[in-house]
C-alpha cells in the first residue's frame, strides 16, 4: 500500500492493487517485491 500512497491512490485503485498482487502467481511474488523495493525504495 506503500506504493498506493505515493501515488495517492483512492479506495477503487487500492482495491485492484491490491487483487493484482493477490492474483499474482505465487512463484512471481519475490520478483514482485523486489521490484516494488526498487523502484519505491520501500
């Protein structure tokens, strides 16, 4: 949701958010994160 709040996202874009990542398959989720850390230096 970090990412979310940079780009100040409202309740709906939060919501699929957060399905995507949900809906991510689960042997991608680490590449996911990794990327999240990069890019939004989380």
């Amino acid at each position: 949701m970090l990412v979310c709040d940079h780009w100040q996202d409202g309740p709906e874009a939060r919501d699929r958010m957060r399905q995507d990542v949900i809906q991510t398959p689960p042997h991608l989720r680490a590449d996911l994160l990794a990327h999240f850390q990069r890019a939004y230096a989380l």
